[in-house]
C-alpha cells in the first residue's frame, strides 16, 4: 500500500511560476514509477510528466521546456516546477505512483493560471 499527498496548488498570473510536491509514504526508490497527470473540467486526465525508479523522465509535449519533475529520495517526495505558465495550464493536478502492479493516485490539488 502506498499514500500519495500532493501540496502547492494555486493562483498564479500566466508568465508566472509554481511548484508542487508529493510526499510518498514508503521509499520513493521502491517504487517503479511516479508522476504528475492534471484533469482540466469537461476534459479526461492527462500524463504531465513521470519519472521511472531509475530516473528516465517522460513530458507530455505540451509541457516539454517549461515543467521538470525531480524527487528527493531523503524526503520521499517527488516534485514539479512549473515555469512560464498558461491558462490551459489550469487543471487539478494528481500525484500518481506505481508499486508493483498496482497505481496509486493522491486527492490532487488545484492549479489555476489566470490573470
């Protein structure tokens, strides 16, 4: 069983910058994958960026340049840096991990770009 809490969520002007973090209740290096998905209203959910245990990255395209998504095994937390940011960037973002066969999601936390 993993916990996933996602924290950082926000207002934040386009241009502008934030970060999210996700702290994971067992060793992040135990689990083979972690990520970031966002779901915009009226719209399905969407891969942002993941990170497997061994550190290969993967950004969906819209968000290639302007997120990075890094971890901190000391803290079990993963996170995302949002730079240069839109108004379609504005979702509910979802902490995700994967442990075995099994994926495991947070509450998610809202991000909203607006002016």
């Amino acid at each position: 069983q993993v916990q996933v809490v996602e924290s950082g969520g926000g207002l934040v002007q386009p241009g502008g910058s934030l970060g999210l973090s996700c702290a994971a209740s067992r060793n992040i290096f135990s689990l083979n994958a972690m990520g970031w998905y966002r779901q915009a209203p009226g719209k399905q959910r969407e891969l942002v960026a993941t990170i497997t245990r061994g550190g290969n990255t993967n950004y969906a395209d819209s968000v290639k340049g302007r997120f990075t998504i890094s971890r901190d095994s000391a803290n079990n937390t993963l996170y995302l840096r949002m730079n240069s940011l839109k108004p379609e960037d504005t979702a509910v973002y979802y902490c995700y991990a994967r442990f075995l066969w099994t994926e495991y999601w947070g509450q998610g936390t809202q991000v909203t770009v607006s002016s």
